[in-house]
C-alpha cells in the first residue's frame, strides 16, 4: 500500500480531496492530510502545519498552481516517489522542478487511478 499526503485537504464532502481520502483509506492506503483548516475526518486529523512526514510514497495536490509555490520547497523535503497533480492542478514549473530532483510528476486523477487500478 502506498502512504499518501493529500495537499489541499477539506472535510467537506463534495470536495474531490475529500473523496480521495475516503477512498485511498477504502483501497487500504494509509493517509496524511494537510489542508488549510485543523479537523478530523475518517478519524485522521487535517494538518494545518507542514510536518516532515516520513514514508511517503505519493503526494496528490487539490490546491491550484497560484498556491503551490509555497510547496516547492516542502514537498521536495519530503522525498516522495511522486507527486499526482489532479485536474485543475497542473503546474509545468512545478513538474520539471520535481522530476529535476528525481520524483515523478503525473497528471492524473487519483479518483480515477484508484478505480481502475492503476494507483
């Protein structure tokens, strides 16, 4: 199972970052939220704090390219294996930047990748 940091994470449930989180926890992937308000959803707190969290294997964005700069630097810290960037998301500096460093940048849509089983 992949261990996934959700980026822009919400506890509204039409929010596609919460979707996410229900289901990579359904598919039996352990998750890490960080959003921009602290509440627990699926018994998992929202970080509002950029923790050093370590065996990450995947981080999937839902906050626009206009915010991501701010993320550069932390997300490169990290170390994930990949980044996905979900539709709405895609950021061309922020791909080469990663894939510069040895991460994989994928637009995708994790929604879509965990239904058909390419997660």
């Amino acid at each position: 199972m992949k261990k996934t940091l959700i980026i822009g994470a919400s506890n509204n449930p039409d929010r596609y970052a919460y979707k996410a989180a229900q289901r990579l926890l359904y598919y039996g992937h352990e998750i890490e939220l960080l959003g921009i308000r602290p509440d627990v959803v699926f018994e998992k707190t929202i970080d509002t704090e950029r923790i050093q969290y370590k065996g990450l294997d995947t981080v999937t964005l839902y906050i626009g390219p206009q915010r991501q700069t701010d993320y550069y630097d932390y997300v490169l810290s990290l170390k994930p294996k990949r980044v996905i960037f979900n539709p709405g998301t895609e950021n061309e500096e922020f791909e080469k930047l990663l894939t510069t460093n040895g991460i994989e940048a994928e637009e995708a849509c994790t929604l879509v990748l965990l239904g058909t089983g390419q997660y």
